[in-house]
C-alpha cells in the first residue's frame, strides 16, 4: 500500500511516498499467494546490458542493467595511504562507497545503513580479486551509485565492478561473477525481484517460517526460507563470496549454489563479449588517432620544408591572403 510519511533527511524535508508491500504477517500472505510461482527454475541470468568507459573523466568506469536493477561503477587509479593514517600493511587497501540517488528509493531513513552494509559486503568480495600485492602502502577507491533497484543489488553491483576493475588497468586474478537465489516456502526463486527480496527480509521470522496454521508438528510446520549471493571466480573454481542469511537444509543450499554457479558462467561470457567488444573500439579509435598524428605530423613536414626553400620572409607573404573588401 502507499502512504505519506514525514522524513527528515539531508536530501529530502518533507513528505515522501513509502511503498511499504507488507506491513503484517497477513499482508504477507496474500502477497505471497497473489505471486506467480514458478513452475519449473529457469537457471538463466535476466537481460543484462553492461558498458566499459562511459565516462571519460576517470580512468576507470561501466554502467550495468540486469532487469529493472540498474547501477554505475567507478574505479580511481590507486593513491598513497593518507600519512595520519600510514600503518605498514602487506598488501593495498580496497575502499568501497556505495551511494543511492535520491530518486532510487522511497525509504531514505534506512538509505545510510544499507549503504554502509552493501559498501561492506562489496570490499569482502573483491578483496580475493583484486592483486593487491601490486600496490603496497595505497589505496584503491570504488564508488557505486545505485539508480533503480530490483533486487540482486549486491551481486549487480560485484559484476559492473569488476567490469570497471578491467577498465581502470587494475590487476586481477580472475573476472568475478555474482547472482542471487532465494527460496520462500519451499518456492525456489533464481534472480529474486525487490518485492520477493522485501518479503524475505521482513518476514523471515516468526510466522514466515510456519506453514499451514492447522499444523501440529513442528517439523512440518517449519518450512525453508533463504537467500544466498554468491560470487565466483571460474578460472580458479573458488568463491569471492558466499553470503547465506536464513534457514537453508544441506541439501538445498547445495542446489541454490549450483543455480547461482551456472548463472555465474553464463554472465562471465557475457562479460568477456563486452571486453573483448572494448578492446576492439579501443584499438580503433587508437588507430585513429595515430592516423589523425600522422597526417599532422606530414603536414608540418610540407610547412617546414617550404619554410626552408622559401625563406621566412617569402613563406610569410606567400600565405597572406588580401581582404577582397579592403581592395575595393
């Protein structure tokens, strides 16, 4: 339902719209039978759209769309550690700020946690990526802004970032991939939407995790309810990041893994295309440009040379043009 609330933030005084889906167990549950539940587990990422060097004015940069879930990446070469804060560290240090628009959500009073809680579990994930043995004593910067969420946020925001990584020059191990599966009620749900992702967080607790409110047993009762990020790095067949909230059995956590694995390799094709495309236009425009130089450099050659076989006084004459209305 949408109401008005009143909210205090530094981007916004005054009234915002809050889409609140859920606000009790009951309107959970019509949420959740009103859904359409999916027949059989599509193992395939949404429609992805990825962009390198979208802005010029940083070395490093790419834009990403997987769905409705759309975001942006920056990477600054690194710098020297701050000297009041100097300490000898044995590898570089990885600094990640995730920032919403202010258009992108409605709850701006939880923005600064969520924030703060997506720049942390970004860091954890391309720490194991990054060569950080390269860089002793500086710092690598990456800011992510996030203009439309629609759910699997974190693992959009890993992909465009190591994207972004590759553009910038950064030396990595491996491309790194990431997806997000969910379950809800014994419901697998591959690539979970804001809305299913709200509902879980909500209501991962207490009657979320009862089944049919005629049920005895408890062991019936209880039903499955997760969510599982997983990012990984094909190459070395090793997890940048695994992160699992809820209550998953052995059996199903194992089957989540092994949709967001296969989600992980269809992705990293998809991203080799999108370098392999950069590197081409890349290399045309450098042709260009040497093509561009080359013509210049022959035109100066044919001014030199007249230069000297006329003289400068001659040269100088030689290319005034009279004014034809200070003839007349």
């Amino acid at each position: 339902m949408l109401r008005i609330t009143q909210t205090k933030n530094t981007l916004l005084d005054g009234a915002t719209i809050a889409d609140q889906l859920y606000t009790t167990p009951k309107d959970c549950e019509d949420f959740f039978e009103s859904i359409e539940k999916p027949t059989q587990v599509v193992v395939a990422p949404r429609s992805t759209f990825i962009r390198a060097g979208v802005l010029t004015t940083v070395r490093g940069s790419a834009y990403m769309e997987y769905g409705n879930t759309k975001l942006m990446a920056i990477v600054a070469p690194p710098r020297e550690l701050v000297r009041s804060s100097v300490r000898r560290v044995n590898m570089g240090v990885i600094n990640c700020y995730v920032n919403f628009a202010a258009f992108a959500t409605g709850d701006l009073e939880s923005v600064p946690e969520r924030e703060k809680h997506l720049g942390s579990m970004l860091t954890k994930a391309l720490e194991p990526l990054v060569c950080r043995n390269e860089f002793l004593n500086f710092q690598l910067d990456i800011r992510v802004l996030i203009m439309d969420d629609d759910g699997c946020l974190l693992s959009t925001a890993i992909n465009c970032c190591g994207v972004a990584l590759i553009e910038c020059g950064i030396s990595t191990y491996d491309l790194i991939t990431a997806s997000t599966a969910c379950i809800y009620r014994g419901c697998p749900f591959v690539n979970p939407s804001a809305k299913i992702e709200e509902l879980f967080w909500q209501h991962r607790g207490g009657n979320a995790l009862l089944g049919s409110s005629g049920s005895t047993n408890k062991d019936e009762s209880v039903q499955e309810h997760g969510l599982l990020i997983n990012a990984s790095m094909d190459n070395f067949e090793q997890l940048a990041q695994c992160q699992q909230c809820g209550y998953l059995k052995p059996e199903t956590y194992v089957r989540l893994l092994d949709y967001t694995l296969e989600i992980n390799k269809s992705l990293r094709q998809l991203i080799r295309r999108v370098l392999s495309e950069r590197v081409k236009e890349q290399h045309i425009l450098d042709m260009r440009e040497r093509e561009e130089e080359r013509l210049e450099d022959e035109r100066l050659a044919i001014i030199i040379e007249r230069l000297k076989q006329q003289g400068l006084h001659e040269f100088i004459q030689s290319n005034i043009k009279e004014d034809p209305y200070a003839k007349k």
